[in-house]
C-alpha cells in the first residue's frame, strides 16, 4: 500500500489523541472485505494498547461471558426499534449464568436466526465485551453484506448511539464491511460515516455540526439579497426518483448489453472501449489512450451515454426517460413527495425571502399542485423570467412567485428535455443564459449564496457559465451532498485560489431533507413579511 491509499488517509484523520475529552465516535464504510486491512487496525491498536472487535468472530455468534452491565443494556432496547429485524420480530437481551445473549423473539417464542440476523445479534453480543470497557481506544470491525437495508441502518445507528454507556473509551473507530454505499444507511443525520472508502477512492463527510452555521447564514441572507438553490438529481432522491448516475447506469446498461451498475469508473470505461472503439460511437477525446479507463468512467454523464446510444442506432427518445416519465406520473398521481420537495414548496409560499430557484432535474414534483413558482421551461419564459428579475430582486416585485429556471426541460414536454451531451457542448442557450446572467450582474454585494443541492456539477452546459469572470465574481458556491463526488472536487480545484481554502469548508454532507428541513426551520423563525 501507498501513501495515498484511501484507507490509509481515512485512518490517519480517524486517530485523533483525546485526552480528559468525551467518547469520540469515527465511522467508515468500505466497499469489500478489510482483507489485508485487518492487519494495519492490529497495528494501530496494539500501539495504542487498545482492543479490536471484529464482530464477525465466531466467539459472538454464542452467548459471551462477560460482566453484567444494565446501562448499555437499558440503552440498547432504547435504541431497538420495531422493523428493525423484520416484521413482528424483535430483539431479547439477557444476562444469565455470567454470559449475555441477544435472541431474536418472533411473537412469544425465540426463533432461528438466518445469517443477516446472526451478524446482526454478534453486533451487539461485542457490544457487551468487557475489554471495550476497560480500553480509552478501540476498534469495531461488521460485515452488512447479508443484510437488508432496515438491518444495515439500524446496525450502524446503534453503533453510533452507543456512547453514554462507555465511561472509559476515548476513541472509538467503527469500519462497516459494505458492496456499496446507501445514502439512506450511511448518512443518516447526526448517526452516519465519516468516510466511504471504496476501490474508486475516499469520499469524506464533514461533521453534522456544519449544517447549522452554513444553513443559518443562507437563510439570513436571503431576507436582503439574492440567493440561489441550484437543483441537481440529490434533490428529489427521497421523492424516490432516480438519481443521475441510476439513470446513467440504466442506460449504459441498455448500451452495453450487459448490467453496469456496480462497475468501478475503469470497469465502465474498459468496458466502452472494448465495445465501440473504432466504431463511430465515442468522441476522439473518449478514444484518446492519454485518458485512462478511470478517468473515462469517471466522467460519465447519462448525457453521454444518450450520445453515444443514438450513434450507435439507439432511439431518439430513449427508454430510461420513458420509465423516468412513467415512474414520475405515478407520483404525481398518488400526491407522493419527499421531505426535501415539501419543505422547500412551504419555504416558497411563505414568502420574506429572495430566492431564486435554478435545476437541470425533468420532475415536477416542485411546482406541481403549487403556485409558489415561476417556472421558466421555454425560451419565452426566459425571456420573461430575465425582465422580471430585477424588481424580484429588489424587492419592489408585486408577484410573490419564486422564479423557478428548468435548464434542461420538463418532463411532461419531453421535446424541451436536454438528454444528449451532444445538445450540451454548445453552452446554454441565449434566452437561459441571459436569464442567468441577469440575476448574477443584478447583484453587487456581498457575493450571492449559491447552494448547488445534490448536483454532480458534470453539466457542459453551465461550464461557460461557470468560468465566466461574472460568475467567478459575484458567486460564493456551496454544495448540499452526503458523498460528495470526485467532479465536485474537480470543480472546486478551479475555485479554491479564489476562496483561499478548499472545498470542504463548503460542503454540507447531509442529505436535501435534513437541508431543508433545517433551511425551513430558520426561516420561519424570521418575520414573514416580503424583505
């Protein structure tokens, strides 16, 4: 292993000396087995004189001897919920004859654990150890990979809620074996990992601590100024409609032949050159040996992968948008919305506030069923949007409407839908770009709050935008993403000259609903008279 290994710098930020401090909690996921891993946490630990848990040890698949200790057990049951084992079972903690056991209770009698269950009850068997009572350092190694998603999140919530029942422990580092990272297991608010270590690279989470001071600052500033949430596929991920790369993933898969969705970046561009060099389908760039496997997989876009299935004789209107509508007609059908879509439609209607809303997303989950938006789809309602903006943006506006700018198309008009790279590479249309331009030299200072949420900032149409000396000039970028992705980073390479920091002090790591939810709480605590 090298100095860069992923791993390894996720430990090194890991291992922090507390002294006279309370219980410090690190979590990671990684993708695959520890393998050889499990060597360097041994290392670590008998440096420090700590203790090493690794839960998937047969001696906590049976009732383990150890001392009685109620606190933990009394915290434990708090922190069980119903579900979390599956329908109608549950969990029962004893300590008899100097042993504890977890059982699974199935109504009134004890069941058989299947392995998913089995890994879970060794999981709070080691919990009980006596050793990670004694030690100020420990390490917590599980496997999730026969586990379902409840089980997995449930897991890593006691994991991470476990403190008050370790008096002595100073430091404790958790590593979730995983095939893959679940937003909705790993970064659960305030109980998730701080790192995702996966063969693609180091994904960091910042503290949810964060949260409030970034949040706390859009929303006051937003009362006087201009401030911009930029929508990417993040945003409507808990009104269950697809992200980016599922959506990418569907159509590569179309495009291959072949499923693509747990491929690594060089996997995915491995697998394009070998299928289609030579053969009219991947620009010159994409065929040039200079870019790697990785770095071609890296920038994949579900915009590229639509170019390329039209050159290789794909339909113009391709089938993952067609299930894309056919899934988001059936939300807006059954009233199903996520929490991020509700609480940014109140913060809308209540008004006392500038904000301009801009998203590359097809949904109408926004705007449908509420007339807090002005939506801008065509060039004609750019056009209108841009004249608008000024008085929006001074506050001297009668049309309470928050200005809503679709860049890429709605879906129910799907001919207005921006699905190619090859409609991208030409930068933003006139009408859109002047719109955008309107807002950014309407303001003079302080620079415009520009929330990216849940974008993967992998748009080539807004690149021109984005190295413009406008926007450099009156922008201050922040982004709303659980795991931020590499093109994040890529894109904040260009700025941080500009900030004098990097990008991490800029990141907000928790999902659109926790954003929201907190964005609405501050806001509403504000007068809602118009600013």
């Amino acid at each position: 292993m090298t100095a860069a290994d992923p791993f390894l710098l996720a430990l090194s930020e890991m291992v922090v000396d507390r002294v006279n401090e309370p219980l410090t909690i690190h979590s990671a996921a990684v993708q695959d087995t520890l393998g050889e891993r499990e060597h360097l946490l041994a290392g670590l630990v008998s440096s420090r004189a700590g203790v090493l848990i690794d839960a998937n040890d047969p001696v906590f698949q049976m009732p383990l001897v150890c001392a009685e200790k109620p606190e933990l057990k009394i915290l434990l049951r708090s922190l069980i919920k119903p579900g979390d084992f599956g329908p109608g079972a549950d969990v029962q903690l004893e300590h008899q004859h100097g042993a504890v056991d977890a059982k699974l209770r199935l109504g009134d009698t004890i069941g058989t654990p299947g392995s998913a269950h089995a890994q879970a009850l060794a999981l709070l068997r080691a919990l009980f150890d006596d050793r990670l009572h004694a030690t100020e350092f420990a390490v917590i190694t599980y496997s999730e990979f026969e586990m379902r998603h409840p089980l997995r999140k449930a897991c890593l919530r006691y994991l991470m809620s476990i403190a008050p029942a370790f008096t002595n422990l100073r430091t404790l580092l958790i590593f979730a074996q995983t095939d893959k990272a679940d937003i909705s297991v790993h970064c659960q608010f305030r109980r998730g990992i701080r790192f995702y270590i996966s063969r693609d690279g180091l994904q960091r989470r910042n503290p949810s601590e964060m949260l409030d001071a970034d949040a706390q600052a859009f929303a006051l500033t937003a009362r006087e100024q201009a401030a911009v949430l930029f929508l990417g596929a993040g945003f409507s991920a808990s009104s269950r409609m697809p992200l980016g790369n599922t959506l990418r993933d569907s159509a590569l898969t179309d495009l291959l032949g072949r499923p693509s969705e747990h491929m690594t970046n060089a996997q995915r561009g491995r697998a394009l050159r070998r299928a289609f060099s030579g053969r009219g389908v991947l620009t010159s760039e994409e065929e040039d040996p200079a870019v790697s496997d990785d770095q071609l997989g890296a920038t994949l876009t579900l915009e590229k992968v639509i170019r390329m299935h039209r050159a290789h004789g794909g339909p113009a209107i391709p089938r993952v948008l067609g299930e894309f509508k056919q899934s988001h007609d059936s939300k807006l059908a059954n009233g199903y919305r996520g929490r991020a879509v509700t609480d940014l439609q109140a913060i809308a209607e209540r008004g006392g506030h500038r904000l301009v809303v801009i998203t590359v997303n097809f949904d109408e989950l926004l705007e449908h069923d509420s007339d807090a938006f002005d939506v801008a789809v065509t060039d004609a309602d750019f056009r209108r949007i841009a004249k608008r903006l000024p008085a929006y943006l001074d506050g001297t506006d009668n049309d309470p409407r928050v200005p809503y700018l679709k860049l890429h198309g709605t879906i129910t008009k799907t001919s207005t839908c921006i699905i190619s790279d090859a409609d991208t590479m030409t930068g933003l249309p006139h009408a859109k770009e002047t719109a955008v331009l309107t807002l950014l030299r309407h303001q003079v200072a302080p620079r415009i709050p520009w929330f990216f949420v849940g974008a993967s900032m992998r748009d080539y149409d807004l690149e021109g935008l984005y190295k413009g000396s406008t926007y450099i000039e009156t922008v201050e970028e922040h982004w709303v993403a659980p795991l931020p992705e590499a093109s994040i980073y890529e894109f904040a390479n260009r700025r941080e000259v500009v900030w004098g920091h990097d990008v991490q002090r800029r990141l907000v790591t928790e999902t659109a609903d926790v954003f929201f939810a907190r964005l609405r709480r501050l806001l509403e605590a504000q007068p809602a008279n118009s600013p």
